[in-house]
C-alpha cells in the first residue's frame, strides 16, 4: 500500500529507507573524481568531434553541422561518461566503450535539445549558453536533434558487430522510445497541460522514465562493451534507475536554492511557470532527506562489485549529493 503524507503518495517502487553506510564506503581514499571527470571529458570530446561528419559545401548544411557541435558543447558528456565507468568497473577498458559513449551522449543531447524548445521547456539557456533554437532557430534546432539521434545509432551499428551491436541498439531504443523517456515527456506535458496538482508516484514515473532511462542505457552499453555478465548488468541496471532519479531530485532542489550563474540555466524557473517538482511539492528539507536514502539505496546496487573499481560511480552520487546539500 502507498504511504500518504500530507495527501502526497509515495510510489513503493522505490525504497525511501535509512540505512548505515558501511565502514568501508566512508573511509577515505586517494581517487580523485575531479580528475577522473576532466581526463574522460576530454576523451570524449575529442571522439565525439571526430564522429561528426564534416559538413557538405552549402550554407544551409554548414549552419546544420554548426548547430550538432554546438548542442555538444553545451553538455557535461555525464552519460558518456558513467558509460565509460560501468565498462571499466567489469573489466573492459575506454577504448571498447567509446564509441558505445560517443553514441549515447548523442541520443542523450538530441532529447536535451528537443526538450529545450519553446514548445516544451521554452528553457533559453543550457549550461550557461543558449539553447540550440535560440542560437540557431527552431527549424535548424529540429534538424539538429534529429540528426544527432540517428547518427547515435549509426555510430553505434558502425562500430560494434553481432548480437553486441542487436544489444545496444535495443537498450537505447526502449531507453528514449514511447516507453521510456518519451513516455515520461508525454505525462510531464500533461502535467503541465492539466494545470492540476500532482501525485509523487506520477512525478516519480516522469523521472524514471525521462532520466533514469538513458542514464540506465549508458551504463548498461558500456557494460555490455566490457563484456559484463548478465548479473553485473543488472546491477548497473538497477544502480542507473536509483542514480537517475537521485540526479532529477537534485536538480529540482537546484532550481529552488541555486543561482542562474550557479545553474547555468535560468534559476527558479519551476517555481514561476507553476510545475510541480519534488522540492514545489515536498519543500527543500524533505526532498534532500529523499536525497540522502536513494544515496544508500545506489551506492547498495554497487555492492556486488569491487568497491575500488567501483569509486568513480560512488563518487558521482556524492557529487550529486553535495550539490543538493549546498545551502549557499
């Protein structure tokens, strides 16, 4: 049965519990994730530039090229670089992962930029530039998106064969498809739409389905790279969907206490358009209580693994955390 608070329902999919940390995981050791981030954004960016085609000798395909660069730019390359983790952490190495990375940071950015029209979100800014469409123009911003989506899943055709290539086609596919995050688009604009209150089970499905999705397909296609059992890649599964949602949680806490330069987007932009986030409907305090437990309930899905090889996906939930817990 659902637990009502407040007339709030909280879904039981996912486990809101206290549970002690272990000894081990507060130790302290000598990974550096900022440094890990900086050296796999690098890496990326380089890849990812070379993956792109090089423009066709027209103006109008020169501005089309120029706005795919330039929705990449605006990103922090997160889902292509948990992919790179997750087949580092069971055994492979960055070069098997990379173009499985370089393809879903694609697919990724084609959903930020479509997301991010006035349609939709009507957001001007993403990472402190602007958005594609305001750069470019809506009609160039729709090409664009459409381009980056296809040319994610070519990439990944061209680059991995057989059975492991059928695999990754198929987890993106259901990752950004109608059942996925664009079904978690379809109930989000309906919320909108409505104008009505919501139900925490119904903001809970938005954001399994527009966030967790494609963090899950990211891990689980750098997973299958690094050639993962079936057990390990359940565990990545269910570690993606707890993390996804802990990220989407943060970031509406985010757009309640943080500032526009902070952000890189447009602050309190949830709170003046009326849409309803965890932090607009619980309030600050309980959403990073909410925060704190899907922290233990991730950082338990990577139990099954070395805790060593697993630092850089441990490390990237603190981070979300200590964003969420910055009171400045």
């Amino acid at each position: 049965m659902n637990k009502q608070i407040s007339g709030l329902v909280f879904s039981p999919r996912v486990q809101y519990r206290r549970i002690a940390t272990s000894a081990s995981s507060t130790k302290p050791n000598k990974f550096d994730y900022d440094l890990y981030v900086k050296s796999k954004f690098k890496a990326v960016s380089i890849s990812i530039q070379h993956a792109l085609p090089p423009p066709f000798k027209r103006p109008e395909t020169l501005q089309l090229h120029e706005a795919m660069r330039y929705a990449l730019s605006q990103g922090r390359l997160m889902c292509a670089i948990v992919c790179i983790a997750a087949c580092e952490l069971v055994g492979g190495s960055q070069d098997d992962a990379m173009p499985g990375a370089c393809a879903v940071e694609m697919i990724k950015t084609s959903t930020c930029v479509q997301d991010d029209l006035p349609s939709i979100d009507n957001a001007e800014l993403r990472d402190g530039k602007p958005t594609v469409h305001c750069a470019f123009g809506i009609p160039t911003a729709l090409f664009a998106g459409t381009a980056l989506l296809v040319l994610g899943f070519e990439h990944l055709a061209a680059h991995y064969r057989g059975d492991t290539a059928a695999r990754m086609v198929g987890e993106v596919s259901r990752a950004v498809g109608s059942t996925g995050l664009l079904a978690g688009q379809a109930v989000d604009m309906g919320i909108q739409n409505a104008g009505r209150a919501v139900e925490l089970e119904t903001l809970e499905f938005v954001h399994l389905h527009k966030t967790s999705a494609l963090l899950e397909a990211s891990l689980v296609i750098g997973a299958i790279a690094g050639g993962a059992s079936d057990q390990d890649i359940e565990a990545l599964r269910a570690y993606g969907r707890v993390t996804g949602l802990l990220y989407q949680i943060v970031d509406d806490i985010a757009d309640a206490t943080k500032t526009t330069e902070e952000l890189g987007k447009v602050a309190g932009q949830d709170a003046m358009t009326g849409k309803s986030t965890y932090s607009t409907i619980l309030g600050v305090d309980k959403s990073r209580e909410i925060v704190g437990q899907l922290l233990v309930e991730a950082k338990e899905r990577l139990g099954v693994f070395e805790e060593t090889k697993a630092l850089p996906l441990i490390h990237l939930m603190d981070h979300f955390v200590n964003w969420a817990y910055d009171r400045r």
